[in-house]
C-alpha cells in the first residue's frame, strides 16, 4: 500500500504550496487515476511518490519504505514514466532498451528473454534499429513504458503516458498496463483523458494543490444524476451558436457537442430550458441521458469557462466566399525511401473546421508544415487565400498563423518577449503592434506571466501563449496541430470556445487532434492512414460508414479504429 499522509510541498517564490495537506492511500492490484487541471499538482505529486522530491511536510511510504530516506530500495521495486519523453533520441529503441537492462542489472538470458517479450509486448520489435527521435508519439511512449518496465516493477508510476497518442495506442497502452495487474503491484496513472480515469477502480482528483475528491469514479459521477441533458433535432450548421447560447445560461454548468446533439449539464434544481428557445423544428427537443464522469468532474471544479470568446469578440468578421480559402492539390512528402505522405488532396471554405485524424506517424504533421510553407513538398501543391505557397510563400504565410504539435516558442524568451517577436514578425509595428499585444495579453489572461520564460510556464499557459502568438496579427486561416494535446478539460473548452467564435467569424481552421470529442466539432474530417487519406466527410457521416449490426451507434473512436481496420484488410486483400 501506497500511504499519502498531509503531505504539502513548497517551492521557493511560488505564492502557495504546490501540493496542500493532501492525505490519501492507494491500494495495490488496480490502477488509481491521477486526475485534475493544470498545475493542480499531479507531477509533483507523482515525482513525491517516486522519490525524486523530498515533501516540505508529511510523510509518504510504500510497504514500509518511506520515500524521502529510502530511495535505493524504492527505486529497486519502482518503475517510473515521466510526463515528458525521458530517454535519449540519439539512442535507438533497443539501444535504450540496453542501456535500461544495464542500470537494473538485467543479465545473461535473462536479459535476453526479456527483451523479446517487451518487443513483443508493446510492438516494437520491427523498430529496434530505430533511433527514438525518428519514432511516433505513441512508438515513444511505448518505448518509454518498456524501459519502465524492464524489470516487472511492484510500484509503477506513470505520468500521463498517453498524451499525444491517437486512440488505437491509448487502447494498446491501457491493455499492456492492465495485463501486469496481479494482487501486489499498484499502479498510479495521471491522465488528461477523463475516459481513463473512469476506466480507474479509484481516482484522487487534486485541484490547486489540494485533494477535492478521494475514491471510485462512479460515485463522483452520481453527483450529476439527473441534471445532464442532450438538445436534438438541431441543424449542424447552428450547433456551434446553438452551443454558444447554451453556455451562457447562469442556470447551465458546462456544455459540449456530442454527435448530432449537444450536451448540457444543469445546476442542481435548475429546470432545462425550453426547446423551441433553440428551433421550431419537429424534432428539435431536449432529453435526460446519463451522466459521464467528465460532466460530474467539471461540475465539482465549478463548472466550465461559459460560452464566449473575448478573442472571437476583438476579430473582425471576413466576407463570405465559396470559393476554397485553404487547398492542397496532390500533396506528396519524401524523406529519402520513405513517403510520409502520398497524393493527399483536400480543399476547405471559409469559416469551416476541417480536422486531420490520424494515428501517431500517419503524416499528419508532414501535412501542417507543407501547408504552411515550412517544408516543401515533393510533389503536388498547395495553396492559401489563393496564394501559391511556393511562388508567393512570403505573402501566404502573412494569411496564416501556425500552432505547433511541440511548444515551437523561444522558451528563454519572456511572454512579452515572445509576443513582441512574434508579432513582428507578422508584419506587425508600432502601435498597431502595441495594441495586439496588449489583446492577447487581455484575451487569455497573460498579464501575471509577462516576465516569465515561457519555458518554465504550466503547460496549460503554455499552449494559451503558443495560440496568442499564432493568432495575434489576427490571420484568415488557423492552423492548429494538436493544440490542446495534454491539458486539462476546461482549457480544451476555453480553447474550442476560441475556436468556435473564430469560425463564426470567417476564420478558416484545420486541426489536428487525438480527442475524437473535440473531432466532433469539425465540418468535415480527413482521416490519414500511411501517409494517404482513407476518408473524408462530416463526423456523422464517418461514423455511419462504420456502422455495423455489431455496432449499430458508433462514437467516432469507434469510427476511426474501424475505418482504419477496413484499410488494412483491403492492403491485405490486395497483397
């Protein structure tokens, strides 16, 4: 057992503790969850547990071991994946693998037996000559996880292993973490999917340094029986309004397209409102559904961010068009013998989001950088605002602004700093300049942070400055690769709040992400597999394609595993 006794931890200058009297037990032989938004305290927490900080106040043990003064025999049952990929990437896979085998002391045909059942184990025995900077984001946390668990560990701590993996690698990861469980290991996992977590016999649920919620994830969620809610029967071309307007009833707590619906959560007591507030149409009318646990953790938070978006309100509208805003004609990328992507065609109108799905190394990225003349294609071409990007690149990029998978910002650079270049780089000066920055500054509440290196901030503001900087010389088209990848739910919803008020406003967006319910906020969807485009088409239709008798409502999770299924049996079929 795993005992956590009014543990707190202080850093110096920091204006309170970073973990705030936090007492709990975790019990071996299941998974317990690590939830909560940023900077509430979970890596610290976790690094605690490891025995790489030292608590301020309480005490912390596992089976006796006390984890401040034990360190050597804790770190001989322990096996530790940190938050942020932790290897060496001039390594290869089983270069890393080695050098792992050789701090545990793993020898002769032990050694050898146990690198076959990790390759084996997690996939990667094609990959070993790979080096670990060339491998996909879900390849990395496989192998991130295979070095911890290059001896079988009886502690196993694992920081949000699964962020920035598409869902057939989250799958993968939960059944390569469930199949170790036996009655003595205990197994700690932090995670920004509130999917996983309800998928945890137990949760600690931290906010703000303190511990808001202790025990199974179904009783959390029985706070909101009775108060969740879908609205049907609505247009899809008002549900991004429709959702708007929602919010912004004092009476609902949170709120987030699901499919063809929307879904509200009330206040307690609070009556839903009436139908024919949001259409006239027969089928327009709101039903109770049950409750997730994501509803129940956003409410016990205090509810999410509202509705409007201060950056949606300081941008200024764009005319209607019909003619394609953002288009990529045969897009080929080749990096030596290898294609990353291959004859991709795609075109987007103004105002419209267009997601790019795909697993980890399908080309995804390959595409955003081609798409913003970052890299240049082998063949095919691309265009934006009708601008050529290779004869007029300068000139299109000006359209466009650019949100990194990887925080791509000067982490020795102030906020200010960072804002300063980057919209100078826009084309942006004097007071012209003065006054964006000042907006981004306002919109997403930088103000606090404005001599702080960026490197060091939390994650969450390090994504609100990355999208600043993107956003800040107010450009036409968005693109975002990933941009919320790793924090918490209610930054994702301030994020799509932007998002969603920037398209009502003529902005052009194409996004990537590995949250298939954020996907459900696209127009239309292109899913990439092996560097080719598979499907396209509106969410809804995507899942109806893989509708089965077996499976006759499927989520759009389950749409992309299937879709991807069906392509590899057709490249079976024909080999």
């Amino acid at each position: 057992m795993l005992t956590i006794e009014s543990i707190t931890k202080y850093f110096a200058g920091a204006p309170q503790p970073a973990l705030d009297a936090i007492t709990a037990e975790i019990r071996p032989g299941h998974i317990t969850g690590l939830v909560g938004p940023d900077g509430a305290g979970k890596t610290t927490l976790l690094r605690l547990m490891a025995g790489l900080l030292i608590p301020s106040e309480g005490r912390l043990t596992y089976d006796g071991l006390d984890t401040a003064g034990d360190t050597q025999p804790l770190h001989a049952v322990m096996g530790y994946m940190p938050q942020r990929f932790g290897l060496y990437e001039d390594l290869s896979v089983i270069e890393n693998l080695r050098l792992y085998a050789d701090l545990r002391r793993i020898t002769g045909t032990q050694r050898q037996r146990t690198f076959e059942r990790l390759l084996a184990f997690t996939g990667l025995a094609p990959f070993q000559k790979r080096l670990a900077r060339q491998l996909s984001g879900g390849m990395k946390q496989k192998l991130g996880l295979a070095c911890a668990l290059i001896k079988k560990p009886r502690l196993l701590l694992l920081d949000e292993p699964s962020v920035g993996v598409d869902p057939i690698s989250r799958r993968e990861l939960w059944r390569m973490v469930g199949e170790m469980l036996d009655g003595e290991t205990t197994i700690v996992w932090s995670t920004a999917y509130l999917d996983e977590a309800e998928q945890c016999e137990r949760v600690l649920l931290l906010s703000e340094g303190r511990l808001l919620y202790s025990g199974p994830p179904q009783r959390l969620t029985r706070r909101v029986d009775g108060r969740v809610y879908q609205l049907l029967g609505i247009p899809a071309a008002q549900r991004r309004r429709l959702l708007t307007e929602i919010l912004e009833r004092p009476e609902i707590r949170d709120g987030v397209v699901q499919g063809k619906a929307l879904r509200f959560v009330m206040d307690a007591d609070a009556k839903p409102p009436d139908p024919a507030a949001f259409g006239n149409g027969p089928e327009t009318r709101i039903v109770p559904v049950p409750p997730r646990f994501e509803d129940a953790f956003i409410d016990l938070l205090g509810g999410g961010p509202g509705g409007d978006s201060l950056l949606a309100r300081r941008t200024f509208e764009r005319p209607a068009s019909e003619r394609p805003i953002v288009e990529a004609r045969g897009l080929t990328k080749r990096f030596g013998a290898f294609t990353a992507v291959s004859d991709n065609s795609f075109a987007i109108r103004r105002g419209e989001i267009f997601g790019l799905l795909g697993p980890n190394g399908a080309g995804k990225s390959t595409t955003f950088k081609m798409m913003c003349g970052l890299l240049k294609p082998t063949a095919g071409e691309g265009f934006v605002a009708g601008l050529h990007l290779a004869r007029a690149a300068a000139k299109a990029r000006a359209r466009l602004g650019y949100m990194a998978q990887k925080f791509s910002l000067y982490g020795d650079l102030t906020v200010q700093q960072n804002l300063l270049f980057f919209s100078g780089a826009y084309g942006l000066q004097g007071r012209a300049q003065q006054e964006a920055v000042a907006a981004m500054v306002d919109v997403f509440d930088l103000k606090s942070f404005l001599g702080t290196s960026a490197g060091t901030l939390p994650l969450g503001f390090k994504q609100r400055l990355a999208l600043a900087c993107a956003v800040v010389h107010q450009p036409d088209v968005l693109f975002l690769d990933e941009p919320t990848s790793g924090v918490d739910p209610i930054t994702r919803r301030e994020f799509w709040n932007h998002i969603n008020g920037l398209v009502e406003k003529g902005v052009t967006i194409l996004v990537t992400t590995h949250f298939m319910d954020e996907a459900e906020y696209c127009d239309r969807i292109g899913l990439i597999y092996r560097g080719r485009k598979i499907a396209e088409g509106s969410p809804d239709r995507l899942k109806a394609a893989a509708r089965t008798p077996e499976q006759p409502d499927p989520t759009l999770e389950d749409a992309f595993i299937a879709l991807i299924e069906q392509s590899d049996a057709r490249e079976a079929a024909a080999a």
